[in-house]
C-alpha cells in the first residue's frame, strides 16, 4: 500500500513568495484521517484483479488521491474564514495565523495544485475523471452555500439538512471512491458501489462530526468544543431538537440561541436541552443507519483485504462519542 502520508510530505512548497507557499505547507503538514486519498487507494486495491497493491494500477491513482486531500485542505482553508473559525486540527487556523486574505489566495492555490496532481494521472483516464472531479467540486460549493443559506433561516427541516450534508460533505468521499476504483478497472456496477459506500460513509461521517461538536474530547476532536452551538449553526442535533421539543423546550431553546451570554454558558445550557431530548441518540441511529448501507455495498465488491479494510472503517463509526 502507498504510504499517502509520506508522499504528501514530499510535496515541495519551499518555494517563492513564502507569503503563498507557507500556508499551503502549514496546512498540509497538520496531518488529519487522510480519508479521502485513503479511500481512493483502497477503492483501487479491492477492484484490481490479482492483487497488484504496488504495481502500475495503483500508481496510477496516486496524483489522484494526492488532488483529492489538497482540494479537501483547500475548501478548510476557505470554510474556516466563512466560519471565522479559530482552530483546525488543534492549531491556529491560517486566517488567524496569518490574515483572511492570505488564507483566501493560498486556498485558491491549492485548488490550482489540485487540478496539476490530477494532470498527471493516465490520458485515457483524464477526461471521465476531470468530469467527476468537476461535479465533486460543484457540489460542495451548492452545499456551502445551502449551508450558509440555512443560517438565515429559521425553519430547516432534517431532510434538507441530510440533502445539503450529502453536497458538502458526502461527495467528496463518493468520488474518492468512485475516482480510485475507476482509475484501477472497476466495471460500471462496481464504481456504483464504491460511489454509494462513499456517500454513505460520509453521511455517517457528518453526523458524527455534530455529535463530537457538542460531546467530543477537544484533544482528539481537534477543534473547540461547541463550535456550532456558539454560531447557532444547523446541526443534526439542532434540527432534530427543534423538530421533537415540546412549546417550552422549544422557547427555551430559542432563547439561548438569541442569548448574549458568554459561549461556555451557552453551550451548557443548550446541551443541557439536547440531553433532555435525547437527540444525540437520535444523530447516533441515523449514523449507524448510514453505516449499515455502506456495508451493504461491500458485498458487490470483490472479498479482498481491501474490502475487509472498508468494512472495518465503516464499523469504527458505530463506536460511541465517550
């Protein structure tokens, strides 16, 4: 297996202005999961006939999976300035560390180096791939701005919340699957597969994510805990709150979403109503739910080391937020 993280250390960025390149590297050096070229890797591996883990099939998806984590960072760089968001990965974000407008432009390069990485994969390959990654890509600016769009609006149902979770976060995973599994042979009803265990994945992927918001560890979640809570954005948790809340838990609740209290009591007293609800468990349903569709799909790929490392990444989900 390609070790993406050592091949993404290799990238260069020690070069001129510094002012440009640094952040790039700052980003890029801060790790995370690397889930999305992971994925794309092992997509490859549990489609390509005969186990060639280190031969020219494989290979041939490295600059993809190398796109794919430097378009993922970028959108980072470009989310946590719409958020104003002061950390990510348990640093200082680049709009802090530096200013907005560098974390703007550096993000706009590292939008640039994704399309070279995905320059150099095979021609015959090129076009469907661009095609792909272009949909991707679209998708998670309609979900941004859904995203955006929900913060001004009062009434959000869970549907449209799971709609706009699927463009912003779930496709990405999708196309990484579906890209890798491309690139190394997959037949039509394969990439199919791996394309829905993606979305899948990533749908349980989110509604992790806005349970760890509110019960995660701020050591190993990487951010501040309460984020969401702080900026009243739409979350799972919100939405179903809002929807199974009874007149006074509902009028409670809006009231510390309107309140000017400092974040620490916010985020407790509105925690406080979520445990009350129970819609953390309500979030942690919906994720096993997810998770056992993207199960289902492993059965269509072929039973390899590939598949059973896909399998394990997606019962690791089901794991409770301690």
């Amino acid at each position: 297996m390609i070790d993406i993280q050592k091949e993404i250390a290799s990238l260069q960025w020690d070069k001129e202005p510094r002012g440009l390149y640094e952040p790039i590297a700052y980003t890029l050096e801060a790790g995370g999961k690397r889930l999305r070229p992971q994925l794309a890797l092992i997509a490859a591996e549990s489609v390509i006939n005969g186990g060639l883990i280190n031969g020219t099939a494989i290979d041939d998806v490295l600059p993809a999976a190398l796109a794919l984590e430097i378009f993922h960072n970028f959108t980072l760089l470009h989310d946590d300035v719409m958020d104003k968001a002061p950390i990510r990965r348990g640093r200082e974000t680049v709009h802090v560390k530096w200013d907005e407008n560098t974390a703007i432009l550096s993000g706009d390069q590292m939008l640039i180096e994704a399309y070279k990485q995905l320059s150099n994969i095979p021609a015959d390959k090129l076009p469907q791939v661009l095609k792909w990654f272009n949909d991707m890509a679209t998708g998670i600016c309609e979900g941004q701005q859904l995203d955006m769009d929900f913060e001004r609006r009062n009434q959000v149902s869970i549907e449209e919340y799971m709609q706009m979770i699927e463009k912003k976060t779930s496709v990405l995973l999708a196309y990484a699957m579906k890209i890798g599994g491309y690139i190394a042979g997959a037949t039509p009803a394969q990439q199919e597969a791996l394309y829905e265990y993606g979305l899948n994945i990533g749908l349980a992927f989110q509604i992790q994510d806005d349970i760890l918001d509110v019960y995660g560890d701020p050591a190993t979640f990487g951010k501040a805990i309460g984020g969401d809570i702080c900026c009243n954005k739409k979350t799972f948790l919100l939405l179903s709150a809002m929807e199974t809340a009874d007149p006074d838990s509902k009028a409670e609740l809006y009231s510390w979403l309107l309140s000017s209290d400092d974040d620490a009591t916010k985020i407790a007293g509105v925690r406080a109503i979520y445990d009350r609800l129970n819609v953390r468990s309500l979030g942690e349903a919906v994720m096993e739910e997810h998770t056992s569709k993207a199960l289902a799909q492993l059965d269509k790929l072929p039973q390899n080391g590939a598949t059973e490392q896909l399998r394990k990444l997606a019962e690791r989900l089901t794991i409770r937020v301690k």
